[in-house]
C-alpha cells in the first residue's frame, strides 16, 4: 500500500512554484472595454497579429440570387469615423448605404465575391459559402495576420482564424464586411427585379416570403432562383407541397 503524504499542518503555506524571468515571460493581453465592436481586433493588432480581417455573407437563406460574401480589414483609428456601425441586419437600408460608402472609402482593404445560383445548386449553400470566404480573404491586397468570421469555424484562409458568436455584432470588421456583402447583394437583386419584374425581387430580395411563393406558383422558377431550394423544385415540379405559400418550404433539401 502506498504511503500517503502528512497532511499538511494549519497555516502551512504552499512552496512557491517556479517563476520565470520578466523578459521570459509572456505579454499579457490588455483587453480595453471603451473599445466596443473594436476591441478584438485592436486587441490582435496590438499583439502583432494584424492586419485583421472580417468575413460575413449575405443571401445565405434566399432561394433566389446569389450569395455575396465580403472580406474587410478596418483600421483601428477610423473608429470614430464609423460609430455605430453594426450587423447590417441591424441597419435601415438608408443606414447601410450610409456605412457602405464610409467603409469602401476609409477600409484599408476589402473584397467581394458574388457567387451565382448555378455554384450555389452545384456546391450547396454551406460549401459555397466558404468558398467564397476563402475567395474573398484571398481577394485582399495583402494577406492578413487574422481572420475572423461569423459564427462558425473556417479553415483554409492561409492566417490563423477565429469564430466570433454574433460576430458582425462585436467586431467592427465583421460588421464591415456584413454590410459590403448585404448592400451588394441587395443592389444585384434591384437589378434582377428589372429582368423579372413578376417575382417582386426589389422587395424581398430573394427570400421566401409570401408574395415570393405565390410568384413561384403563378409563374414557375427562373433561371437565377436556386433549385436546391424545396420550394423552387416544387414549383417547377408542379407539386406545391402544403404550405408553400406561406414561406414555410424555403430550404435546401
């Protein structure tokens, strides 16, 4: 039987571990709250990992359209010139076009990738989705030292990456980017409203609504609504499933 160790007497203190010296030791991260949606960026730049990039996409649930996904590097001292920016869906359509001509104008690099529904069908919307992160970080001008994206983890940047819960929210460069994508996207959507004014594009976007379902049904699919979408099949199929016009069927599948 093993011999336990004697208890140690009270008040006994601990023997003091090993320390190393100053100029070993690592820097300590120094996270300044009044910095906001900036704070984990400028945190990573101050530690020698800049520059850092946002990624975010826009279009992910439409069944019509394409997917846009945007990259953006800000600098930390253009805070001020962009207070208030925020997750473009938090934003009036006014509000993101205020932001998207203030970020294409003081970002110190961004990208843009537009992926047609035709890749979207092909790839799915998940692997088309980052695919065009990678396109879009590639897209850069200089690669950067960070990447952060949206939510869930991306590999393949070529840089150290981060997944941000509700990250156009908390960091200003994801933010960024989820404006660029979401004001691009809705623009190609305008667009598109004027080829096929039927499906009332200009004021869904693309997204399953109502109006959209009944369109499908009234006038069959075009050529840039996503088939993997339940809804679009069943509306070039003939066979409308229960509830599709109430948007209920808008997903891939």
């Amino acid at each position: 039987m093993a011999a336990r160790p004697f208890p140690r007497r009270a008040g006994a203190r601990r023997p003091a571990r090993p320390t190393l010296p100053p100029e070993l030791r690592p820097a300590r991260a120094v996270v300044r709250r009044s910095a906001g949606s900036w704070t984990l960026q400028s945190t990573l730049q101050r530690h020698g990992l800049g520059p850092v990039a946002g990624v975010d996409e826009a279009g992910r649930g439409a069944c019509a359209g394409p997917l846009v996904v945007a990259a953006c590097v800000l600098r930390p001292g253009d805070a001020k010139r962009l207070d208030g920016l925020t997750d473009s869906k938090l934003l009036t359509p006014a509000a993101r076009e205020h932001y998207f001509a203030l970020v294409t104008r003081w970002a110190a690099d961004h990208a843009i990738v537009v992926i047609p529904p035709t890749e979207v069908d092909r790839r799915g919307v998940h692997i088309a989705n980052i695919e065009g992160m990678r396109r879009a970080v590639a897209g850069l001008a200089n690669r950067p030292g960070y990447v952060l994206t949206d939510g869930f983890a991306v590999r393949g940047f070529g840089s150290p990456a981060l997944a941000v819960p509700k990250g156009d929210q908390v960091a200003a460069c994801v933010a960024a980017a989820s404006v660029l994508a979401k004001v691009t996207r809705d623009r190609i959507m305008v667009g598109l409203d004027a080829d096929f004014p039927e499906y009332g594009f200009a004021e869904h976007k693309g997204y399953c609504t109502p109006v959209h379902d009944e369109a499908l049904i009234a006038h069959g699919p075009s050529r840039v609504h996503r088939f993997s979408f339940v809804n679009v099949r069943a509306a070039r199929d003939g066979t409308h499933p229960g509830g599709l016009a109430g948007g209920g069927h808008c997903r891939c599948g």
